[in-house]
C-alpha cells in the first residue's frame, strides 16, 4: 500500500522535467508498506515507481522489481535485485559525489536487517532518476516475507503535453 504524505513540490518537478532537468527527488514523501503474507504480484502491494520499476518483497528473500522478473535474484552479496537500480548511501541532491552498488552489496549481504534507519539514494537506471529512500521496517522469520516498509520521495507522473499547455495557460493569465 502506498500512501503519499505531501504533494508540494510536484509543481516545480513537473517544470524541471519539461525542461529535460535532472531528475533528482528528494524527501520522504510517499510510504511504501507491504505486509507479511501479503500477496506480491497484486498491484496494492507494489511501489509502481514509474513503467520500468516497480518494488515488492515475495515470501522469502529480499526486495525486487517485479516488473522485470518474478523473484529476488541471488544471494548474500551477489544478489543484483531490484534489477535496473543501483543504491548508494546519501541523499539524492549529492547524487553525483555517491558511490552506487546494488542492494545487496550495500546491506553487505543482508540488506534488509542492515540498512533500517539508513538514508539511502536509488539510482532508476533506465529512467536516469535519482531520489532519496529510507528502510524503516525490516520484518524476519516465519516466512511469508515479513513486513518491508519504507519512505521514500514524490516522483511526478511526467507532464503531458496538455498539461504544460494548461501550465502556460495559467502563467500567462496571471500576468495580465
């Protein structure tokens, strides 16, 4: 389940990428919360980051992206899931100063247990989008995946070409 905290800096975003900016994110946003035993290939239960990622936590292992492959990849350090990410620990607007490894390598081989409380960057490669995350739940044992829950920052749907004309609609009114 994903719940969105704050909207206020979606406007300034939606500029920035129309301009072909950076796509940098910061904050904490949104919160991503998966429950133990709860069913990972439903969409209620995936952060739907953009087209290219979407993260959930099966039953057993780590967190992956479901949108390009059915299950965590690996184990200890040499696992490479989420596919298409790369993570570093930070904060996004340093992005360019941060080392980025996978997941795995980061939480030097249990990644979850390891990397609760730690402000971390997510590099979405295909998406060249860096933003700011936080592991805050960590559930173990028993199966059924344990409880993943993080926060993470807003990322925008990307502007349409209708709604950058309504954008520059409104600025021009209110210039009269």
């Amino acid at each position: 389940m994903i719940t969105k905290v704050s909207l206020s800096a979606a406007a300034v975003l939606l500029v920035a990428q129309a301009a072909n900016a950076q796509q940098v994110f910061s904050g904490y946003d949104v919160i991503y919360d998966k429950f133990q035993f709860a069913d990972w290939t439903l969409e209620a239960n995936q952060d739907r980051i953009t087209d290219n990622v979407w993260i959930t936590r099966a039953n057993l292992k780590g967190i992956f992206n479901i949108a390009q492959s059915a299950a965590y990849i690996g184990s200890g350090i040499t696992g490479n899931s989420p596919l298409d990410t790369e993570w570093a620990f930070g904060n996004a607007v340093d992005y360019g100063s941060l080392t980025f490894t996978t997941w795995a390598v980061a939480g030097d081989g249990a990644p979850g247990a390891n990397l609760v409380g730690q402000d971390m960057v997510v590099h979405l490669i295909t998406d060249d989008m860096y933003f700011d995350i936080r592991l805050t739940n960590w559930g173990v044992g028993g199966g059924g995946g344990g409880r993943v829950r993080y926060e993470r920052a807003d990322i925008p749907a990307p502007a349409t070409p209708a709604l950058l004309g309504l954008g520059a609609l409104i600025c021009t009114r209110r210039r009269r």
